[in-house]
C-alpha cells in the first residue's frame, strides 16, 4: 500500500513538473482566470491568454471589487470575492494571504460546480455570450414545437 501511495504522490508532483506550474508557486489573477475559465468549460480559443479569460469573466459579471489586475498576486480577499458572487463562502480568511497554485486548484475542484452553474445561468439569461457550451454527455433534446398534421 505504502508503495503505491509514493507512486501516486511521485505522479502528482511529476504533473505539476511537467505543466510547469509549481503547487507552492503564488498564482496571479490572470493564471486564477485562466484556471476559473477552464473549470466552467467555457470554450476559448486555444491562443487565449489571460486577459481573454479577464475579458470574458467581466462579461459575466465575475469581477472582484477592485477589478481584475493579471499580473498581481491572488490574496484569499479577491478569491473569497469571486467565490461569493458564485454564492459560495470561503470565510474566515485572511485578506492579504497570498494563493498558491495548489490552493487555487484546490478550491477550484471543491467549488467547481457552482462556477458551472453561474457560467450556464448566466448564458441562459443573456444570449449575447459568443461562446460554446461544452456539456460532455448531454442529450440532443427533442424539439419543443409540436408539429400540426393536416
């Protein structure tokens, strides 16, 4: 058992490694867009960078108080910001904590499921988001019009 928990946490590491990203490295809003973009499975170009991401999450009105800055490091106030206009709380928090890239992934992954939720009622209620909906196993429905037969 103790061999195959070091190969799975020797697999972890080895992602982070190869994706360049490393779990203790603090992360920038513009990286924690990125990350907030993909977890919605809103579909951005492949070449979108991180103000696409920013541009995009204004568009939804997922905007912390102070706006979106993406060079600047993520704190636990602008990521507790966004999770509240998901309707999720992440409290008590420390304002000027600086996030690191595992904790985003982390709090991404427990609240990936409101994101998706404010990304798709957010498209429901405003036709004018250009993007695609990424729905893997969804159903084609049947069409809501009846037809009439003379």
């Amino acid at each position: 058992m103790k061999k195959y928990l070091g190969f799975f946490i020797f697999l972890i590491f080895a992602g982070y490694l190869i994706s360049g990203t490393d779990p203790k490295e603090v992360i920038t809003q513009g990286a924690f867009a990125l990350k907030v973009v993909k977890i919605m499975k809103a579909k951005l170009p492949l070449e979108a960078t991180e103000q696409d991401a920013v541009a995009f999450l204004e568009t939804l009105g997922l905007t912390p108080s102070e706006g979106w800055n993406i060079s600047k490091k993520l704190t636990e106030k602008t990521m507790s910001e966004i999770l509240v206009i998901v309707g999720a709380n992440l409290s008590p928090i420390q304002p000027e904590v600086l996030i690191t890239n595992l904790k985003a992934d982390q709090t991404l992954q427990r609240y990936g499921n409101l994101f998706r939720k404010f990304y798709l009622s957010k498209l429901a209620a405003d036709n004018k988001t250009e993007t695609e909906i990424i729905d893997e196993g969804a159903l084609k429905g049947v069409s809501a019009s009846p037809t009439i037969e003379k």
